[in-house]
C-alpha cells in the first residue's frame, strides 16, 4: 500500500515536472546542434521568439516581449543572439525570421511533438498500472 501512496503522492507534488516541454527545449536544441549550425551558440529560450517570428511573421520587440512573456532586456539579448547567427534579420518594422531560423523552427518543433507523443504515451502507461494498483488495494 506504502508504494501506492508514494506513487499517488508524486504524481500530485511533482505531476508537472514530468511533462515539462521548456526543459524539452534546451534538449532537443542541443541535440540538433550537430544538424543546425550555430544553434548551440544562441540561449535555448532565444528559440521562443523565433517562434512567435516564424508563425505570426514580422514583429517588433514589445510585441514579441507581450508575446512571449519575457523581460526586454532578455527578449534583447535573444534577439540579438538570433540576429548574429542568422535565424533572425532586423527590418523597419521590428524583426522577421530567416529561411535558416524557419527550418530551425521546424526541426525543433518536430522533434518537440515527437518526444511530447512519446512522454505521454509513457505516462499514460504508468497512470494505468497506478490505477490497477489503486483498484487492487482497494478491493482488499
């Protein structure tokens, strides 16, 4: 029954640190750095702004600080991180992606799904065998 109780207990304190996407990220960043040239040298957080660039197209920076839900000066430095090494370009109007920051874009994004697919299927396994456990103790 203790086995039980510290599987239920954990699900309920630390649920959430299990299907974490922003620890995801810097993963899977680092992973493709091998593939994506100068992806490694840019803040893993810097790729959420070239999110927001790449799906809603140009933007200036305090659109994408409201967007984003970071700091300016943060927002600044990704930026200009993104800018540097190419997966982002200034404009007049703010900021656009790059074809080199939208094919970052989509390789993160697909291996963000492919892993997300993955944990779910892992923990929707574990969440059945607690509920077999639970229906087993309760019976007794």
């Amino acid at each position: 029954m203790v086995n039980v109780f510290q599987s239920l207990a954990s699900l309920i304190c630390h649920g959430d640190a299990i299907l974490n996407p922003k620890r995801w990220l810097a993963e899977e960043a680092s992973d493709l750095a091998t593939r994506i040239p100068h992806l490694d040298e840019i803040p893993h957080q810097a790729i959420l702004p070239l999110a927001m660039l790449v799906a809603e197209g140009e933007c200036n920076a305090a659109k994408l600080v409201h967007r984003v839900e970071i700091d300016e000066s943060k927002a600044e430095r990704y930026l200009e991180a993104l800018c540097d090494f190419g997966f982002v370009e200034k404009t007049l109007g703010g900021y656009k992606s790059t074809r080199t920051g939208e094919q970052a874009f989509e390789a993160i994004g697909n291996r963000m799904v492919e892993r997300e697919l993955f944990e779910i299927g892992r923990r929707l396994e574990e969440l059945k065998n607690l509920r077999r456990l639970m229906e087993a103790t309760s019976t007794r």
